[in-house]
C-alpha cells in the first residue's frame, strides 16, 4: 500500500525537521550568550588575567530573548506542519498562504543579532578605553 502524495508529506516533514533543528540551534545559542560571563571568570582565572564582565543584564536578556525566540520557532513549525499536512490531504487545490509570522520572528532574530553586535562593540570600544 503506497501513501498518497508521499512525496509530499515527506518534504513537509524535513521541512518541519529543518525548522526544529534551526530552532535548536537559535536556543543554544541564547543559553550561550546568557552564559558567556561563566566562561569569561574561567577564562580570566586560567590565563591569570583580570576580565572585567559587563553587561551581564544585557546579555542574560538578549539570551533569554533568543531561547523564547527558539520556542516560538519550534511553535510555528508545529503550527505550518499541521496545516500544510492538512492541505495535502485535501484534494482541492489551495492558494499558497504566505505565513507573516514567519518573517516576524525572522526579523526579531536580525534585530537580536544587530543589537548583540552593537552592545559588543561598544563593551569592546569601552574595554579598550579603560585598558
């Protein structure tokens, strides 16, 4: 027995895959960011240097907004993934829908990014001031 349109659920799936994997990725690297003060007293403890570590609000906030940013992700994969899997088994044809939530968190994930380089590079502009 062969699944109808199997070819297209099986896309619909490693697209949803795809989706999960990236949000994975988007939520470690926000435990990263919100953890990255640990590894700089580490750091500076092995290499018998003194780093100063600012910011640590900042950086725990930009962290906690990519792990939230990473669920909501996972989220609306589950959402497409359903739907789309629904379309597919309904024979009538539909339009495609274009997902603006998509490209909301997409767009919430670049003003992420712009900020954390921003707060870098002025914590570096600053350390490199005081040192």
């Amino acid at each position: 027995m062969t699944i109808p349109h199997f070819s297209d659920h099986a896309a619909n799936e490693r697209t949803f895959l795809a989706w999960v994997r990236t949000a994975i990725a988007v939520m470690a690297f926000g435990f990263l960011v919100e953890r990255f003060d640990i590894f700089l007293k580490i750091a500076s403890k092995s290499l018998g240097k003194h780093i100063a570590v600012s910011g640590q609000v900042t950086g725990s906030l930009v962290g906690l907004a990519l792990i939230i940013a990473g669920a909501a992700m996972v989220m609306t994969a589950m959402i497409r993934f359903t739907r789309i899997r629904t379309a597919i088994a309904d024979e009538t044809i539909h339009e495609a829908e274009g997902d603006k939530l998509d490209l909301v968190l997409a767009g919430f994930i670049v003003v992420l990014g712009i900020g954390l380089a921003i707060y870098l590079a002025i914590t570096m502009l600053h350390g490199a001031k005081s040192g």
